[in-house]
C-alpha cells in the first residue's frame, strides 16, 4: 500500500518548513490544498471525502473547486481544499498527524492523495455564487475556439487584447487574488470580460492585492516582467473569434520549482477552463468549442512515464472532452538539456552489482534540494544510500523513511516509498546549504559540496535505474536564493571541442536526452521544443526526452547573440525578449487556436500545424517539423 504522506510533504510541513514555503507563514490558518485520486470514478466528490472531515479534534471542511462534468464525466481525480474549521495553527499540521488522517484513505476507498501548497486564508471565498452567464462576443454563426494560458503573472486586463472597444479575454481566474463577497470561485477571483472593460488595469490588480501589499507576499504583477504576461503577448495574437481564457496560478506555489506546489491548481484550473469555455459556447448558441490549452511551465522530477498524479489527472479529464470536441494541451519541452539534473545507470555502469555517482550541494543554497532515484523493479534486494561529505552514510534497504543526519545535525530525509502503487523511488531531501535563519536544534543547514548516491542491486536485476534531480531555481517575485544543485560523473563531458555547452551524449551515467519536461511524459499533450530562428537549430537549452520527447518546435532565440523572443511586459505598454521553450510552447498554441476554427485535429494536434521539416539528426530535439 502505497505511504499516505510522501517525502516532499514529510519534509516540507516537517523540518522543511524552517526553510522553505516562503510567504506562507504571514498567514496562520491556510487551507491545506490537496490532489486526491480513487480506484472508481467519482459521482459525488463531497461523499467521496466525507471521512476526511475530522482529525483528533481539528476539523477539516473538504472543499472543491469548479468541477467540471459536461458529457457525465466521473473523474477518478479531484482537486480539492481541506480547510480548517475553528483555532487550528499551521503547526498542528505536523508529518505524523497528517500521516495519519491521510493514511484514513486507503481505507476509506481512495487510492492516493497528495498534499500541495497552502492555499492562504486571506483568498478564501466564504460562499461562492454561481456564475452568471456569459454573453455573445461573435456574431452567430461565426467560427469560434478558446485558447487558455494557465501560468503566474498573467496581466489579463492589458490593453493590448482589446479589440472593437472589448477585450478578448472572456474569462480570468486569480488564484492568488484577495477574496470578496459574492465571488464565484472558491479562491482567489474571476474577472470577466465585462468587469474588464469597466475597469483600469492597475486599479482592478491593486484593489485585488495582485500588486502586494502589507502582509501580503511579493506578486509577479508588482514587477515590469511577469513569465504569464509574456506568454499570453505571444499566445494572444490570433483574430477576435479566438477568445481567451486565462488561469494566473498563486505566485507562492511557483515559487518551489521541484513541482511540489502545483497539482490541485493546475487541475482546478482545466476543469475551470473547460466550464468557462462550454459558457462561452452557450453564449454563441454552440454546445461545445474547441479549446488548446497552453501551460508553460514544467519540472525535472517524477518517473517521466506518464504516470504521476498530475500527468494521469491531465490526460484523463483532457480525454474525456475530446469525445465532445477538439481539445489540445501544449507543454514546453523544458530548459534543462545541460543543467546535469538527470542520469540512466544502465547494466553497463554496474561494477561487482553496484553504480555510483556524485550529487553536488552548492554553498550559499537558500532552499531545499531533492533527489529521486526511479527503480526499474520492486525494491527487494536493491540498497540505496546517500553518503555525506563528511562520510556519513544513511540507507534506504526497505520501504520507509529516516533522518538524514550529520555531525548530530537533522540537515535531510531520505525515503523509499511507491507513490500510487506503480513504480519505486529512493527520495533524498536536502536542507539548504546556507539557511536563511538558524532552525531550532537538531535540524541545521546540509554540508555543501559533493554528496554520493550509490545503487547496489541483486545480481540477477536488470533494467535502468534513472536518477532526477530536482529543480531549484530563484524565482524573481520571490528572490528564495535558490541554487541549483547537479549530478557528478567523471566521464561526462560539459562542454565540446569548442567549448560550447555539449549537445551530445557520451555514454556517461549522465544523461542529457533524458531530461523532458517531468509534466510532459504522458500521451495526450503536443510537446514544443525551442530552436534557434536564425540557425534553424534547437536552443542549446532545450530538452529532449527518451521514449516519450518532442513532437515540434517554435523559436525560442532569434539569434546566437539575439537571446529570446519578444513579447508583452506586466507594466505599461513595452515589450522584452525571454528565452526558453515557455515561450516558443504559446506560439503553437496560437497556431493550433487559429486552425481549430475549421479544422479538426487527429490526437495531439500536431497534423494541424505546417513549417519546415527537421533533419533526422535534429528531430530528438525539435521533433517532426519547425514552425
């Protein structure tokens, strides 16, 4: 049976919590935000969860989000808040007692339930109301599809989406916006396309917190570039009978990149996309509208074989509406082609059943760092350890979790757990090199410099075992002082001849082309790489994947010395250039927006697109064709 708390959530509402959730603790009662996965489909989720409402006194309320149902749809996933009822402190969340109201679940029929980032009590709706209805925005009869930008800083009221005097953004939920009376969300708020239009940008973002303010958490919007804004500018050039739907996620959850945060919002989010866009369709007199859905955002953890909880929750809602109409999910490739965050430790590396490798902490690392080692098998026999630079060694030879300890000092967990019953993993969690603030005795900040994961398996196993590290980078509106830690292996090769970053694989345990987006490993989405305009080459950044990769690209960089591409600032009317794949994925949700006003697509979508064809040496890393 599956743990009922994992090592990310036993480590960050654990002694992770002296470190990390930054902006989390202005606020003493937040509802804990959680994905919750059952063996049967779900008819009515309130009953699905009812054991869930009470806990050795502290009561907590299971609340849901918009759910979206059209065509009967019964989710075997659910997003969902448990928010406190009564004086229950945040440090009454502790590991063992949410261990043990999670472990309820298994009993109580569910199969799987994963805790996310606190949602804040000051964003909370009471009572949410039921939305009103959309109104026309097209003439009838004329062609009509929706595409969503689901990211954090999306100024959904810039002047630039209007158009005939109305903007083309019909719906925005504000994840992270203050609450108010009458809202139809269950937190944050939605903005429709009237309440825009009636309003001035900056007086609807500030009235809604969404420019911070006392005790409230640096926001994206609050600077002169936000990542949501500059990707809505690329996906919104379309024509007007392309409407716009926007999802501007919580800016805290963003800020921990190891893709801990973000599954109940990113879920809630396509199930609001889905109920808003079949309003839209109502409105026009339509049953239903074609809708591609742009997320640019991503991680390097989990098993990259489509399995993780949000993975499976994205393709099984995404596949239940496209029995009713065309729908598409864009998903960038990633960033991390030569940040050493992943390696394949083959039969060929093992010497006498075991592999090694080195894992470098990095000093002045405000943020914790994880590590996942993927076993091809089940555990027996297999023994991973993690060993300090000092020396000292702590190993994972059976199910379960333990301190890591050094010199006294609580500084990590290691864990061997089966999230969802599938495939094992050794997690390793590391304290920050360098903490913000000393924690109480006995945790204190992790040694930096070079750590050891090692593998000793039985001498009959076969198979891969792949190592992920996590990423960890310092997010602008939050300045966390994170670092990136990397892998450590003799025989990789950083950089090649000319000494440019390498692009090539050696046969080290390193492993670029194993590196794809962690989000983006199941089968439904069209994976987007980013190229050079002016070489026709991929960026060097640009991941690529084994088995599941890249089906097309769009530019990311207009130049070796021309880094970006141009689009929209949070602030006034200017534009700035932004490399990455995040920008090159909206460009082809914009194409695939445009051709679903008369065509439909086959799939993921990638018929409906026309560029130039890639040569077959380059198709791991931008896929069929270049837009």
């Amino acid at each position: 049976m599956p743990y009922p708390l994992g090592p990310h959530e036993r480590w960050l509402f654990g002694p992770g919590k002296h470190y990390d959730l930054p902006g989390l603790w202005l606020d003493t009662q937040p509802s804990l935000s959680c994905l919750a996965e059952f063996p049967n489909p779900v008819g009515n989720p309130l009953t699905a969860v009812a054991n869930l409402l009470n806990h050795d006194g502290i009561t907590m309320q299971p609340r849901f989000p918009t759910l979206w149902s059209a065509g009967g749809f019964r989710p075997h996933f659910l997003p969902l808040l448990l928010t406190p009822q009564g004086q229950t402190a945040l440090e009454e969340h502790n590991p063992s007692r949410l261990a043990e109201l999670l472990g309820r679940l298994p009993r109580e029929g569910a199969r799987h339930l994963r805790l996310n980032f606190p949602v804040r009590s000051e964003t909370l709706n009471a009572k949410p109301q039921p939305p009103t209805a959309a109104t026309p925005s097209q003439p009838p009869g004329a062609p009509l599809s929706v595409l969503a930008v689901i990211d954090h800083g999306i100024a959904f009221a810039d002047r630039r989406l209007r158009a005939g005097g109305q903007t083309r953004m019909d719906y925005c939920w504000s994840q992270s916006a203050l609450s108010r009376e009458g809202e139809t969300v269950l937190f944050g708020r939605e903005f429709t396309r009237e309440q825009i239009d009636a309003g001035d940008a900056e007086a609807l973002y500030r009235e809604a917190g969404l420019l911070g303010g006392a005790n409230r958490p640096p926001m994206p919007l609050a600077r002169r570039v936000a990542h949501g804004t500059h990707v809505l500018g690329t996906a919104a050039q379309g024509p007007g009978n392309v409407r716009l739907i926007g999802v501007d996620l919580p800016a805290t959850a963003l800020w921990d990149t190891s893709g801990f945060g973000t599954d109940m919002f990113l879920l809630a989010a396509v199930h609001y996309v889905f109920d808003r866009a079949d309003r839209i369709a109502a409105a026009h007199g339509l049953t239903h509208v074609p809708v591609v859905l742009n997320i640019s955002l991503g991680w390097s953890g989990g098993p990259h074989d489509g399995t993780s909880p949000i993975e499976a929750a994205l393709a099984e809602i995404i596949e239940a509406r496209r029995t009713l109409a065309p729908t598409l999910l864009v998903l960038p490739s990633g960033n991390m082609f030569t940040d050493q965050l992943a390696a394949r430790i083959e039969d060929r590396h093992f010497v006498d059943g075991q592999a090694a490798l080195r894992w470098f902490a990095p000093p002045c690392d405000m943020t914790s760092s994880f590590a996942e080692v993927w076993l091809p098998g089940g555990p027996q026999g297999y023994e991973v350890s993690l060993t300090a630079p000092d020396g000292t060694v702590t190993t994972l030879a059976a199910p379960g979790w333990q301190d890591v300890t050094v010199a006294g000092r609580t500084v990590g967990l290691a864990m061997l757990d089966c999230p969802r019953g599938t495939r094992w993993r050794a997690s390793f969690c590391l304290a920050p090199t360098e903490a913000k603030a000393l924690p109480p005795m006995p945790h204190g900040p992790a040694p930096a410099g070079e750590w050891r994961i090692a593998v000793r398996r039985p001498a009959t196993a076969t198979g891969v075992v792949q190592i992920r590290i996590q990423r960890d980078e310092d997010q602008p509106q939050g300045r966390t002082g994170a670092r990136q830690s990397r892998l450590l292996d003799p025989c990789y090769e950083p950089y090649d001849a000319t000494g440019a970053p390498g692009q090539k694989d050696n046969g080290s345990m390193l492993c670029r082309m194993d590196g794809l987006n962690g989000l983006a490993t199941q089968a439904v989405s069209l994976n987007v790489g980013g190229s050079i305009d002016s070489l026709a080459r991929p960026s060097r950044y640009s991941s690529a994947g084994v088995g599941r990769g890249v089906d097309v690209s769009a530019t990311a960089d207009r130049g070796v010395a021309r880094p970006g591409v141009l689009s929209w600032t949070a602030q006034g009317a200017g534009v700035v250039a932004q490399s990455g794949t995040s920008s090159a994925a909206p460009k082809v949700a914009a194409a695939l927006a445009l051709a679903l006003l008369t065509e439909v697509p086959a799939g993921n979508g990638a018929d409906l697109l026309t560029g130039a064809p890639v040569p077959p040496d380059l198709v791991d890393r931008l896929g069929q064709l270049r837009l």
